[in-house]
DNA sequence: TCAATAGTGTCTATTAGACAGTATACC
DNA sequence: GGTATACTGTCTAATAGACACTATTGA
C-alpha cells in the first residue's frame, strides 16, 4: 500500500534513507497501558427454596501487591510493549485472567490525564469484556495473583441542576460500590455536564475512592455507563448469558445493569427477535418450569 | 487522595523511596499521538438563482511535507509530550489548525496496530471536532503549513452476507472519497461483521488508499460511522450550523452526515425541542423567506 | 405567473408502557 | 392448596413514515 517513496525530502533524504536515520529515542514518551473490565453476571444466595436467585453485576479487580496504590484494588492490566498491537495486549491480559478463549471485548475509552499514575506518565487504554460465569474455571479468590469478583453497584447520590444565561450545567454525584464476602470498596465519582450556547460538555470527577487504586473508580463508573446504553440497543447482554437460559434470567440481567425493574410483556416483546425457543424447560424450581432459550445469531438490529 | 503509603514492600521499600527507585526508561514505549478529524459543512455553489445552495461535509487534511507519506494528506495531529494531557494535545491541535476556542470535540477511537508508523511504534488516539464554518476566519488553503477542506463522501460499494453454521458473516466495501478543487483521493475499506454463536466482531481494513497517509482513511470511515450514529440520538449537528439556522439548512446538514433524504415533516417533528424560533427570515432567496431559528439549550434527550 | 422552497395536517404502522388475567409446577 | 414464577392479551400513548395540501416570495 505505501511503497518506499523516491521522492525527496527537504534534507535530501529518501523514504529509506530518512527512516534508516530516524532516531526513536530524542522524545520523551509516555508509557501505555491496557485496563480491562471484566464483567459478569452471578446468582447470589436465594433466601428462599420457590424464590428465584438474584443476579448481581461482577467486576474482576487485582490486590496490588506492589507500590503505588499497595493493598489497594485495581483493574486488571498491563504496559503495551512496542511490538504488540493495543489489542493483541487487551486479549491477553484478558486470557490470563480468565482462561477462556473468545470472549466479547470492546475498547471503552483511553484515558490520558497527566498525574494518573504517580510512577510516570502513564496513558491507559480500557476495554470492556463480558463473560458467562458459567464458562469461567478460574473462580472468585482461587487466583494466586489475587484476582477477587466484586459485586458492583451504581448508586446516583445527588442531582443538581443550575440554570445559566445561555444554557445549564448538570451535576451528579455517583456512588459506585463493590462488595465481596470479604472486602467493601467505595467511591463517589462527580459527573458534571455543562451545556452553554451549542457546546455540551461532560466531566468525570473522583470525589472520593476507598481502596480503589489510581482513577479506576472513574473508568469503571464510565464503563457501567457504556453498558447502560448499549444494552439497550445491541445484543451485548447475551455475552453474559450461559448458551442455554430462560427469559427470566435474561431480564434478570438487564434489570441488573440498567439499574431498574422492567415489565416483563414489554421486556418479552422486544427481545423476541432475539432468541429461539428451545424445547428443553427448567424443572424443580418449585414454581412453573420455564421454557429455555438460546441465543438467535441471525438476530440483526433493525 | 492517594497519600503516600508507609507501608513496606517485598523489597523493603515505602511508597516513597519505591517511586524515587523506579526507572522510567528500563521499557521501550511506543509513541503516542492524537489525530484530529475536524469536521464542518460548506455550501457548494448553486446552479440556479432559485435553488438552495447544496451542503456537503468537509474535511480538514495536511499535506505531508516530509517522509514518511511524503505529499500525501494525513490528519491533522502530532506527538503526545509526557507533561500534556491527551485532552489538551488534542486541543492544543485543533486551536492550532483553526484558530477558535469552544469547539465540540470528543475521543473517537485509540488506534493500536503495530506498523501503523513506518518509523517507530506508534499509538494514535482519534479525536472528532465538529466546527460551524462561518466561524472560521481561516479559510481552505490559506494555511502555509498547506491544511486544506475536502469534501468527504462515503460510499457502500457492496454488501455480502454468507450465512455460517452457528451465524454469519457480512462484508461492505466502502468507498471513502475526499474531493477539493484541485485533488481527489479515494480509499476502499473493507469491514467484516462476524457473528459466530453469540460473539459479535466487527473488524476494518484497508483495501486501497490513494493519496491518503497511514492508516488514515479507515479512521475517518470510522468516524463518518460515529456522526451517523450520534446525530441521530443527541443534538451534535449544531455544532456545525451557525448561531441562526432555518430548519431546511438544519435538515440539509442531517441528510449530508446520514448520506439520505429525510422527510420534512417528520424531521421538523424530532428537532422541534431542540430548536427556538426566532422573529426573523431569511430574504432574497427567490422564493418563500423561512424563519430563522437557534439552538435550543435547554433541551435535554428524554 | 410560476418555480422553488416553507410549512402543516392527517392517516397509518410500529413500538413501548401499563396492567389485568390466566397457567402451572412442586413443596 | 398455595406460593411464586411463567406467560399472554389488550388498551393506551408516543413516535416515525408517507404524502397530500396550502403558503409565500421574487425574478
């Protein structure tokens, strides 16, 4: 596609002749990593032998063993070495921590504050995953490295609108907590969008972060964010969904990450083109059996 | 936030003496970048005194004066110091291409392949601008540095779906062209949709690229993808349209970023909340004046 | 006068929300 | 039998597409 040029440059200098001189190291340049956020969705305890287990969204964090942040939780990640592509990095930290092969996978966000990492410079690339807990071996705490499942909660503390001359800014305060058997970490991250004349802008702010390493808090209130939005319109949801499963469980999980109870005829309705019946049922639930699904992959958005 | 921690290490090291101790050069790190699509909307001329001038949707690009890609045209961008913040390098970018303050402006993708850059490793984090054109004082091709306006369009050449035992796969090639007066270049890009089970991947690549730099021709196909997307759901368009608007310029500006007519009365039915009237007109256009209206900023996406 | 755009009214199809009502295992 | 979930039917409100129709200028 770009054939070594022939043409000259200002020195004098082919293509060939001007990369052979090109000296990589005159800039100072900054270190780049990859974060991953690795979700899923996991029945808790059900209280009750006809009660329905309840879902809960689970994040996958690493006890940092090294300075900074020493003690402290974080995202799973790593540096970029230079002969590896962004992607290929995300993959592999992703198939270490997991041990399974195709997963869903899609880059959130890359997030380049200055000061994000008191080591040095430090521009972070972060990449959802979505993972049925079903195919994990690797469970909760079984990890040497420490890796434990938070159960993952988005909490809007505060809303609070002003009204300016040419416009309005909007201020909330998110609270996101994770939570496991053992451990309890919180943050509250001030989210403020401010619209004046035609621009819109947003901002992410951590307020406050307890035993959550770095500006973690702030990617992981984004990525929840980005999940919102996408399950709404996309078929992400399945990649959270073992291959067999029942409508139930399937609103189950949206409700768990859109943060709110949906009706089941309309719920029904709207994934209908989704899946495919099978002709299996669930049994011994000490209710009505309740028909199995799979997911439709000739399912298309409209 | 993060005081530093007292606590001591495997090595016997406080947080402090950890970060005095740690070597920022001991890895290779590849370079980073930002790359601007600066986007805005131009009138084209009118054949005939009664009809509206057409719009088309522009595109800024550079020539390349030096190797690698020498006098081929590439995004306007550059290196990302380690004191600067990725957010400030691309607005350091965009005010230096420009000359405006208070242009929207969002991360569109971080772009990660090895051999992207023929002379180092390099990263390259995509920002789209959106910019109304009669704010801009310099024009096309009043820029020493050679910065010109091109007029984008994109193409679906073709479309194939072949259908897979637990899915499918669909192929588009897409034709990218970029028009001014005196040059045209064209790229085809090649994205495969693949759904296998319930995993979902979309990739793009280059099929050919005539006279545009790197990877660049499947970035700004990525981007043309993005505005599509988001004028359909938030209010982004006016970033493009000048402070007083008649609602058929708005609907223009919607039909040039979607590539498709729109009905009127449908259209004015979904922007009527995010636009206010005004009492003036347009006058002298050779047939019935419309009312001029402006952004609305109060509205807000239900 | 008439070309071209500006702007409205209304029918229809589709979709989401609400909620009542029926169905069914299994402890 | 009774509890909890499974599943359906239908009314309503909101929204998008289609298209006919009216309004208004200035060359």
């Amino acid at each position: 596609m770009n054939e070594p040029s022939i043409i000259r440059d200002k020195n004098g200098l082919t293509e060939q002749e001007y990369l052979q001189s090109y000296d990589v190291t005159i800039y100072e340049r900054p270190s780049v990593t990859v974060d991953m956020l690795i979700f899923t969705v996991m029945n808790q305890e059900q209280e009750n032998y006809r009660k329905l287990p309840e879902k809960s969204l689970q994040l996958l964090l690493i006890k940092r063993g090294e300075h900074p942040y020493m003690g402290q939780w974080a995202l799973p990640g790593g540096f970029v070495p230079v002969h590896e592509s962004l992607e290929d990095a995300a993959r592999r930290e992703l198939k270490s921590e997991t041990n399974i092969d195709h997963i869903y996978m899609e880059q959130l966000f890359t997030w380049g504050d200055v000061g994000r990492d008191p080591r040095t410079r430090v521009i972070s690339c972060s990449y959802i995953a979505l993972v049925d807990h079903t195919a994990l071996q690797v469970q909760a705490g079984d990890d040497a490295a420490d890796a434990r499942w938070f159960d993952v909660t988005h909490q809007v503390l505060e809303e609070k609108r002003t009204n300016r001359d040419e416009g309005y800014e909007i201020e909330w305060l998110v609270k996101i907590t994770l939570r496991n058997e053992l451990e309890e970490l919180t943050a509250t991250i001030k989210i403020k969008e401010t619209v004046s004349g035609r621009l819109t802008e947003v901002t992410r702010e951590i307020v406050a972060s307890e035993g959550i390493a770095f500006d973690h808090a702030k990617i992981i209130e984004y990525a929840i964010e980005r999940l919102r939005n996408k399950i709404e319109y996309t078929d992400i949801a399945f990649n959270l969904m073992p291959p067999l499963f029942t409508l139930s469980e399937l609103q189950q999980v949206y409700e768990v990450i859109l943060g709110k109870e949906l009706l089941a005829a309309a719920f029904r309705r709207k994934i209908a083109d989704m899946v495919m019946e099978t002709n299996q049922f669930t049994k011994d639930a000490g209710h009505r059996p309740s028909k199995l699904y799979r997911f439709n992959p000739m399912w298309r958005r409209k």
